[in-house]
C-alpha cells in the first residue's frame, strides 16, 4: 500500500495479501509479503499487467497505473513493483436555483485532477446527486460538461478540491 505515492515499497508500507495480479494470460496472487509470481510468459512477447480492482481490501484503493507492459526475456526473472495507492470518494448534489431547487438528473460533471490531467465523467442520478469512489490524492476540478450547460441553458462555476492520501481513504 504506496501511502506517500512515490511508486516504490518503502519499508515503513504495508504488503498486501491476496492481490490478484494478471499478467499476459496468467495470473497470481500476492503473498504475504506482496509478492507474486507468474510462469509461462513468452519471451519478447510484451505482456499487460494490472491488478483485478475488485481482490483489493478497500474499494478506496486503486492501483498506482492501469496497465504496465512488460517484456519477458528468456529465462529470466523480470521484477515489477505495483503500487496499490489509497483514494478517496467524492459526493454531492447538484442544485438550481430559484423555483426549482433540486439538481436535474443525467448531467455530466467533468473531474480534472489539477496535476496530472487525468479526467473523469460523472453522471447525476435522478435528484441531481453524484458520487465517484477511487479519486486518487491530489487537486482537482469539478465542472459541469459545457455541453450540457448549452442544452440547459445555465453557467456553473468549477469547484476546486484537495483529495489527501490516507490509508483508509478520505470524502470530499
């Protein structure tokens, strides 16, 4: 579990257990100690790597990168650390103003974290509210599609919010 995000397993973190880790065709899940092994992988061929989200312990985790590929060699060992990143969850409602106070529903909100550039497109539910699990930590915007403040006729403001890393992750 990479808490302070720099991508490597520092002494002080935790190792995680029980982690279904794919490679290429194969899998493996992770021991004691966060280490997992995978064989029969063909050389030179690049093979993906990614970890299945849902063996993780806490839905607010989420792998440090979607996917890695690798390039086996032959008869070789080829070691790849996989960071498991804490995250966090936002929520809310949208609202109008004026008569009509509660938010509509199936607007796209747009979530931009401020850093990297990484986006996300939440949808509404039926009373205006939305939430999105597995923010990662870092600054972020939260605006309303343009195009659908077009169709709506209406002007929204971004919200800017810090998302802090903490093991048992964080709600904004």
């Amino acid at each position: 579990l990479d808490v302070n995000g720099n991508g490597t397993f520092d002494r002080d973190e935790q190792a995680l257990e029980g982690v279904r880790v794919v490679v290429g065709p194969t899998f493996d899940y992770s021991d004691a100690n966060g280490a997992y092994h995978v064989w029969d992988v063909l050389p030179y061929e690049p093979a993906q790597v990614m970890v299945d989200t849902a063996s993780l312990a806490s839905p607010l985790w989420v792998p440090g990168f979607a996917i890695a590929l690798v390039e086996p060699s032959p008869n070789r060992y080829r070691s790849l650390d996989v960071p498991i990143v804490p995250a966090g969850v936002i929520e809310g409602r949208l609202t109008g103003a004026g008569a009509r106070r509660a938010g509509p529903a199936a607007i796209t909100l747009i979530l931009e974290n401020r850093k990297t550039g990484e986006k996300r497109r939440i949808d509404t539910f039926s009373d205006g509210s939305f939430y999105a699990m597995g923010v990662r930590a870092g600054e972020w915007q939260l605006s309303v599609d343009p195009a659908c403040l077009t169709l709506l006729g209406a002007a929204a403001a971004p919200i800017g919010f810090v998302m802090k890393a903490s093991a048992e992750g964080e709600s904004v």
